[in-house]
C-alpha cells in the first residue's frame, strides 16, 4: 500500500525524492498512512479546494477495503505540531447543546 500511495505522490511534487509514508498500526486494526512531503510540495498534494487530498483519500480507502483492510490516511503539514500534542478540540468547546 505504501508504493502505490507513494507512486501516486511522487508524480504530484516538484521533490519526490522527499516523499515518504509513514505507516502506524492502530489498537483497533486500523491502519494509519501519514504521508510526508517536502518544502513547497504540500499545496501540490492538497490541491485547490483539497480537491486532490479528497481524491486521494479515496484512492487509499478503495485499495485498502480491496484488501480487506481498514485504513486511515493523513497529510501531515510539518509547519503543524502534531495531533497528540494538540489539546482536545471538546476540551476547548461548549458542549454541542450549550449554546447561549
């Protein structure tokens, strides 16, 4: 799965040799593929309106349930800290009915 995803990048960017695909089991079976790109390269990927991220977002989806596999896939922006570090989106929020 990593080679087609990282096939299908490296076509998109100006740096291929800067893709790279990193792949976390998780605890409930799913698999996760972070997807790494170069400086410059990250706009490329997202495409307008996020177009080519939702596309290829399906791409993954489809080859994994193929296989039979649950599967997650992420663009990780390095100008970004990562997710665990980020507080809880709730824990910052009204909860969804306490709104004034």
């Amino acid at each position: 799965m990593e080679d087609f995803i990282s096939f299908i990048v490296k076509h998109l960017v100006e740096k291929p040799e800067s893709v790279r695909i990193e792949t976390i089991k998780e605890e409930n079976g799913r698999i996760l593929y972070k997807l790494y790109v170069g400086q410059g390269d990250l706009g490329q990927v997202i495409g307008k309106e996020g177009r080519t991220a939702r596309s290829l977002r399906t791409l993954v989806f489809a080859a994994a349930a193929r296989r039979g596999i649950r599967a997650g896939f992420e663009i990780v922006d390095p100008a970004m800290p990562p997710r665990s570090a980020e507080p809880s989106a709730w824990s910052a929020m009204d909860s969804p009915g306490d709104h004034a």
